[in-house]
C-alpha cells in the first residue's frame, strides 16, 4: 500500500469537500440563519487540515494499484460522511452522532432515507446541504474531484473504476479527466434543466433546486414533509417522474445523443430493457390498484411516478403505496433491488448484470441439452468476456450473502419482518423508503435501534461503492505496511 | 494530438504509457480483451477491443478525427491494411510495422501507394544499433544526429579507465577538448554533469562529437579501438540477415549458427559471403569447434532471451572482446548491467523509441519550433534533441556566456556546414546551425525554452 500517496490524494479530496460547504454557508447567509457558523467551521477545518496534512509533491512512488483505488475511494466516502455529517451534529438537528452520520450517508449514497421525523422546523441551509449531498454523491464525490484536478496520473483508472458503478467501467474519452469533466457537465446540464423546468412551473426556486439535486441523484430527500405529494400539483409530479427515469440511464447514452452517435445510442440493450421493465410495472400496478382511485389518469401517474422513483432508486413519493395491494407491494420490492443502468446515478444491482445473468442462465441451460455447447455471450454486440461474467456472479454472491447477515441484524430490532426486510433492501439498494408503517413511504428510520441504523448506514455504503472498496477497508490485509501481502 | 494505437503488444503498450504521459488523447485498439484491459487499468487511454480494420471500430476509436495512427501488430499485411483503411477514413498520417524482407524490398513503393507517413522495421532498426555498436566495440550504444555528422556514444568506466576520480574540470585541463561529455548515469539517477562533477567507477557516461573526434579521445585515454573484424552471430533469423547484411558491406567477416536447414539455405543463397553453419548455438562443443574465442564480437540473436543472455556471458568469459544479447522480454536491463552485459538491444523498444520521436518532431513542428530528432538515452531519462536554427531570435550570435540556459540542459554540440564546434562559452548560435541539445527535462520544444540572453 503506497500510503503516502493515499494521503495526498484523500488530503486533496477533504479539502473539495471543504470547499462545497462554502455553497450551503452560502444559503444560510441569505435566509440569514445562525448555521453560517458550523458551515463555516467545519469548512475552515477541512481546507486547512487539508493543506496541513496533505504533502503538495509525493517524491519517490506515486504508483497505485487496484487496492490502493479501492481503498481510497472507501475512505474517502466514510469521511466526507463523517465531515459532513458534523452539520447535523453541531446545528443541534439531530440528536446522536449516529442518528446524523446514518443521514449523512443516507444523503451522499443518494438512499434519501432519513432519521427525520419532520423537516418543518430544520434550518433551510441544512437541507439544502442534505439535498446538495445527494447530488455530489449521485455522480461520485472522486469523479466530482477529478472533473476538476488531476488525482492520481495515468492510475486513475482504477479510482474511477471503483466508484462509477456497474459490471465493466468504461470511458467516452481517452482521459480519464475529460471524461469525468464531460460527465458531469451533462449531469450538471440536466439538473439545473430541471430546477429550471420546476422553477418555472410555480416550485420556489429553493424547493426546485433541492428537489432538482435529489432527483439528479437519484436521492430522495425533500425539503417538505410528505415528499413530492405535498406540493400536490401533477405537473411536478409528472416532470419529476420523467427525470427521475432519464438520471437512472446510463450517461454514456446521453454523450452518444449529444455527439448525434444515434445508432450507438440505440443500440443500448441494457437501456431497452429498463424502459420495458418500467413499462411493464406500470402496467400491472396500475390494473392492480385501479379500484382504489376514481380516476385512471390518476391511478396512471401515481403509478408512473412511484415505479420510476423505486427503479431509478431515488424514493420521492406522492402516493402512499403501503395502502396498496400485496402484489403491487411485490413488484416494488423487486424494482429496488433491480435499480437503475450501469454508469447512472442509480443504485440497485443495475439493469446490465440483470442482463448479463438472464443470458448466462439462458446458456447453460442450453448446455444441459447440448453439453459440448459453446455459445458466446453478447451485449449490444459486443462480447462479454468470461471473466466478466463470473466476476457479476460473484458480485450477485457477495449481494445475497451480505443481504441475508444484514437481515439477520436489523431482526435483533424486534420489528416485523416486512419492516426488517424492506429497510435492509432498501437501504443496499439506495432507494430510501422500505414497506410497512414504520419505514414505509411515509415513515421513517427515527425508529430503529442505534445498532440497525450502523448495520443500515454500511449497507448504504456498500450499495452505492457495490460492496467491494467497503469490504476490503474491513480486510485486515489491505492495512499490513510491509511485508508480504494476503 | 489525438493518436490512435493499433496492437496493445509490448511496443503497443510501451507506446501508450509514454504518448499519455505526454499528454496526448490515446486509444488503443487491439482483439484480445486480456491486452486491453490489462492497459486500460494502468493507463489513461481509451481502450476498443475489436479487429482495427473493421469500419464501426474505426469510427468508435475516432479514426476520422485522428492526427496519427499507429499500427503495430503482430502482422504486416494487417498493418498496412489497417494504416490504408484509416487514412482513408481519415487519419492524418499513419505509421506500420513491416518487418518482412520481401516488403522492405518494395517499401518505398508500398509507402507511396498506401500514402504511409513512415514504416519501421524492428530488425532492420535494431541491426542498425547493433552494428552501430560493433563500429565503436567500446561503446555500449551509439546515436547519430545531423545526419551522421555528430555520434552520441554511450560507455562505461571501468576502475582502469583515467577518467575515474576526475572532475571534469580536470579532464577539461588534461585532455584535447574536442569531445563533450553530456550526461552522466549513475546507479539509477541520470544527471548532467557540470564542472565539478568527479566521475566514479561503473559511471554510464555519454560523450557527443563526431565519430574522427571520439576515436580521438578514447585512445587518448588509452580505450583500444581496434575495430571488430570478425563477428560470431548465433541466430539466423530476420534481425540476424539484416545485421549480416550491414556487417558484410563494411568488409567484416561473419558467421551465422542457425539451426534450422531451410533458413542456413535461404541465407547462404542470398549472402554468399556468410559462413553459414548448422547447429545448436547453445551447444558449447560446437561454439568451441567454430572457435568462439578468436573473434572480436559474439552477438546472440535466439528467439530466447535467457539463452542470449547465457550465451553473451558465455563469450565473455571466452574473452571475446564484445558480447551484444537480444533482450526482448526481460526488463531487468539495470540488472543485466550487473552482469557485465553492457549492450542489450531490445527490437521493440527501440521500434517504440523511433516511433515516440517521430511523434515528439511531428508534434513539435505543429506548435512551429524545429525538432529535427529526438533519440531517448538512458532508457528514456534523458533526450537528445536536434534543431536548425531558422528564426530571427535574439539569442543568435550571442556567446554562451552571456545566455542564461535552462537548468537541464545543455548544448552537445553546433553543426555549421561541415565542422562541428564543441560549445565553449566563447562560441554563439548561427542562423542555419544544427544544435544538438541533451536534456533531463522532457518538457522542451524549442530553442526558445532554453536560452534567454542575460539582462545587461
């Protein structure tokens, strides 16, 4: 492990974090709250211990390797929580240092679950900083760092391909600077599209931002008591719905469009698919619940609404859907844990490795009748090597085992079963609301035993980071200093 | 620029690392997934896994758009091909790897009609180093600049070298100033020396001037210069023909040890000079039979490089006066070194370091400043570049010692038509002059960057 070089490279990364708290401290000072001051603080203590701590010029090694990526990227996430997560400490919101650091993370992973029983009374900055999290989170607080510095060379491949989530990380651009930066100025780009869309509408311009920045992201927190539905007006419902679809694609698509690369664009197997599974939601839910509504338009957009906010994993709700039938209960379980496509803002197990199993499975069950068959694997016509496949399986593994012991904990709670069940799913997958009265989607996490909410706030953890880079800062042998390595 | 790389192979992949450090847009394109994503992870470049002659790859890689694109796979049809397709979709020059005879032969006319900007031919360039070396037997490596005029000649002191414990100062007092010495490599550090420098055994030192001068010098300091007469080659395949070839149209006796029948046939048939001998070249009996020991140089040329490596210690202990390995693979080069196998020539890195300076002159001469060549020394640490004056600047006709030059720098030597002038601080730039800069910073790209007149 090259620590001096990790240093450097998490020293610059606080000091970024340090600097986005300015925009908060930014909005404290025009509702003119007193929050200003932890705004501030924490913020001075980030950039100066920044530059305190972090050496300007590693000498001698600068190389990193997939371990040190990992690591970094596991480390960095845990501590811009914790930084950020002082805000809610110190503004006196919250009342443990568990119960903020659980919204903290719940924010940057873009879950949007939240230990808030109302937001009424919470200072605006604050849930401005709440909502702004989801947005840096959405697109990676490193590839955030990268768009604007130089992090790591011609290694930074492997930071790069340790947060963007999904099987295979791939690049629009040869480097992976220019690609990180064109990223997020389509991603800036749609956001500030659609607060402008809301804004435009009627929405205050605060409101419009922070629900901007939790769609972008995929996160779902609002700045309102009962989400989306308070507002009560169907025309954000709709262009909420519709955005929260478009942020759960993969962004490389939206390059494609830009550079009229239509074919490539098209061609996106993966995206198809995910179109088609939102589609077909629809279509069961809203034929399961049209008894309970007058309406077929309205039945039609809550539905719309409930199944892209679930699939996009973002969690903002207009309808409370535990009134809703069994089966429709189901289809919503399983959207969390499908989640959005590869390289989106998204959390969930995403479209492609969904992709990738069905036609895995597919082949060997052909092998069962031919068994000398040998059939290669494609996606969007490209070949999808063996060693990708095995390394989704053993993803989809990691996933199950880590579901199930999570479970395991959160039971010790004493709450039902939907309830564990729902919370830990929801929460691996980044979605934010579970099912049932205490986390359902008008409940919340206030609830829960200080112990469930630590084994919650890891999954978030290793939801959005997709398990490893968590795993491996748990692993005895990534922190040996010398000798051989396990 | 905007490059693209066909083949991730060692030069493939020795050309990305260096091209992205240098802060061009790279992508590489190459069949086996296992290539490109083993360069994907360690580089910054765009990686494509596809056949590079197949038109939705190109326009994926972004042929149309691209300054330059290289091919250097393993197949000459396949990098012609590729180089003929991408120019015309678009490319705005284009560079293969052809190392087979029959097409070198013709290259000049496959060049023209497939409208390549350049070829390069592994062998044939690594002949060239190799027989470069075997002119100068005392010299680890040999480079040329100002076509031919000046040598860059790299050696190593021995304990009984007379320059051991000098500072070159001293060396300045004791010995006729016609030579130059511009770099100094020293474990793993490479400098360039000033006057204080004390230089120290098993120092790598780089001496620049023309090739009468450095003869001079080195029997000056008393480095026998007897030159190779007879050389033993074991290994008679591409790089063995070409090198044969060379040796023999300079009037030097070689023999070839090749195993193989068809090819001791087809060399025979077509150098009727060669002593062409079938058999094992690991087999010592054999070597001792066609008398190892009484030739000047043994140069091993096996597809293997432990068996090169071997075989070149084995020489020496035979005391044959120069042994060359072929190291392909290994990299340990700083290892070899240790040994006592001072010159090493690996093909492929020398096809990557002719095709990096193309790129660095052709870059340079977009941005207007006059690259005429650029050679990497010392593995790469250090660069040799040649310019032609051609401005107007105010540093022309100013003597050295009323310029400031950049820390890092120095000047080799000044061609002005056919003298070489070895810079004192007395001397000037001219109009129309070639300078030869060596320099640790790979940063420079014009003369402008180096020399700043003193504020009087």
């Amino acid at each position: 492990m090259n620590f001096k070089m990790i240093r450097n490279i998490i020293m610059k990364l606080m000091m970024a974090e340090g600097i986005l708290l300015i925009l908060p401290l930014i909005v404290a000072v025009i509702y003119n709250e007193k929050e200003w001051k932890v705004f501030a603080a924490i913020s001075a203590v980030l950039i100066i211990g920044g530059l305190l701590l972090g050496d300007r010029r590693v000498k001698g090694n600068t190389r990193i390797f997939a371990r040190e990526g990992f690591f970094i990227v596991g480390m960095t996430w845990v501590l811009w929580s914790f930084f950020g997560c002082l805000v809610f400490y110190f503004s006196g919101v919250l009342p443990t240092l568990v119960d903020c650091f659980f919204e903290m993370v719940s924010g940057f992973t873009t879950t949007g679950a939240s230990v808030f029983i109302t937001v009424a009374d919470v200072p605006k900055s604050v849930l401005f900083w709440r909502s702004f999290s989801h947005w840096v989170g959405g697109m990676g607080v490193l590839v955030f760092v990268m768009a604007l510095i130089p992090l790591a060379k011609n290694r930074s491949m492997y930071i790069m391909g340790a947060e963007v989530p999904g099987p295979v990380a791939g690049k629009i651009l040869p480097k992976a600077g220019a690609t990180a930066k064109t990223l997020y100025l389509m991603y800036f780009a749609m956001t500030m599209a659609l607060a402008a869309i809301l804004a435009f509408g009627g929405m205050p311009i605060y409101d419009a931002l922070c629900n901007a920045f939790g769609t972008a992201g995929t996160g779902g927190f609002a700045v309102r008591d009962g989400s989306i539905g308070s507002y009560g007006n169907p025309f954000y419902e709709i262009v909420i719905a519709i955005f929260m679809m478009l942020f759960g694609i993969n962004f490389n698509i939206y390059y494609y469009l830009m550079n009229r690369k239509i074919k490539d664009a098209v061609k996106n197997t993966e995206m198809w698919t995910y179109f088609a599974i939102i589609a077909s939601a629809i279509t069961l839910i809203t034929v399961d619940i049209i008894g309970m509504y007058t309406s077929l338009g309205h039945a039609l957009r809550d539905a719309f609404f409930t199944v892209t906010s679930i699939i996009s994993t973002t969690g903002f709700g207009t309808a409370n859907y535990d009134l809703w039938p069994n089966f429709s209960k189901t289809i919503i379980l399983l959207l969390m844990i499908l989640g959005g496509c590869a390289g989106s803002t998204g959390g969930g197990i995403k479209i492609a490795r969904v992709v990738i199993i069905a036609k895995a499975m597919r082949r060997e069950l052909k092998k069962l009748v031919h068994p000398r068959l040998v059939q290669v694997i494609k996606i969007d016509g490209k070949r999808v090597d063996d060693k990708a496949i095995s390394g989704v399986f053993v993803y989809m593994l990691f996933y199950v085992v880590i579901m199930f012991v999570s479970c395991f904990l959160v039971a010790i709670d004493g709450k039902d079963l939907m309830t564990s069940i729902s919370a830990v799913i929801s929460c691996l997958n980044n979605v934010g609301p579970g099912i049932g009265d205490i986390v359902g989607s008008v409940g919340n996490y206030s609830t829960l035993s200080a112990f469930s909410k630590i084994v919650l706030t890891i999954d978030m953890l290793i939801g959005r980071l997709e398990i490893f880079p968590v795993l491996l800062l748990l692993s005895p042998g990534m922190w040996r200093l010398k000798g051989a390595d396990w | 620029m905007k490059i693209v790389i066909i083949g991730a192979g060692k030069v493939g992949h020795k050309l990305a690392q260096q091209l992205a450090k240098e802060d061009h847009d790279i992508v590489v394109i190459d069949i086996d997934p296992k290539a490109t994503s083993v360069l994907a992870n360690s580089e910054d470049v765009m990686c494509i896994t596809g056949n590079a002659a197949e038109y939705d790859i190109q326009v994926e890689a972004g042929v149309k758009e691209s300054d330059l694109v290289i091919a250097c796979t393993d197949s000459d049809e396949l990098n012609m091909l590729c180089c003929l397709l991408c120019k015309n979709h678009g490319a705005a020059k284009t560079i293969a790897r052809v190392r087979s005879p029959e097409y070198i032969k013709q290259m000049r006319y496959i060049s023209d009609a497939m409208g390549l900007s350049m070829f390069i031919n592994p062998e044939m360039e690594a002949a060239s180093a190799i027989s470069r070396v075997l002119l100068f037997p005392a010299a680890n490596s040999v480079e040329t600049f100002a076509k031919g005029k000046v040598e860059l000649v790299e050696f190593t002191l021995d304990e009984t070298n007379p320059l051991v414990g000098k500072s070159l100062k001293n060396i300045h007092r004791t010995y006729s100033n016609n030579v130059l010495l511009c770099a100094v490599q020293r474990g793993e550090d490479v400098f360039i020396p000033d006057g204080d420098t004390v230089l120290k055994k098993a120092d790598r030192i780089y001496v620049a001037s023309s090739r009468q001068n450095i003869h001079d010098f080195f029997s000056e300091i008393g480095i026998l210069m007897t030159p190779v007469r007879s050389v033993m080659i074991v290994g008679g395949g591409k790089l063995g023909y070409y090198l044969a070839l060379r040796l023999i149209k300079r009037g030097i006796k070689v023999k070839v040890i090749e195993q193989k029948q068809t090819r001791c046939d087809e060399l025979s048939d077509k150098l009727p000079e060669l002593i062409v001998i079938k058999g094992d070249g690991t087999d010592q009996e054999l070597l001792e039979e066609e008398r190892i020991a009484g030739y000047d140089a043994f140069v091993s040329l096996t597809g293997m490089d432990e068996i090169n490596i071997i075989l070149s210690l084995y020489a020496k202990s035979r005391n044959v006066g120069k042994a060359i390995s072929k190291v392909t693979q290994i990299d340990f080069t700083d290892m070899l070194m240790d040994l006592g196998i001072e010159s090493a020539i690996s093909p492929k890195d020398i096809t990557a370091n002719s095709i990096l300076s193309y790129v660095r002159a052709l870059h340079n001469s977009r941005d207007k400043s006059k690259v005429e060549s650029l050679s990497f020394l010392v593995g790469g640490k250090v660069e040799a570049l040649e310019f032609r004056v051609i401005g107007n600047d105010d540093f022309l006709n100013v003597p050295f010692k009323e310029l400031i030059t950049t820390k890092g720098c120095l000047v080799a030597s000044i061609v002005r038509g056919a003298d070489i002038i070895i810079p004192g601080g007395n001397d000037c730039i001219k109009k129309d002059d070639d300078i030869i800069i060596v320099t640790t910073n790979s940063q420079i790209n014009s003369l402008q960057e180096i020399f700043k007149v003193k504020p009087q």
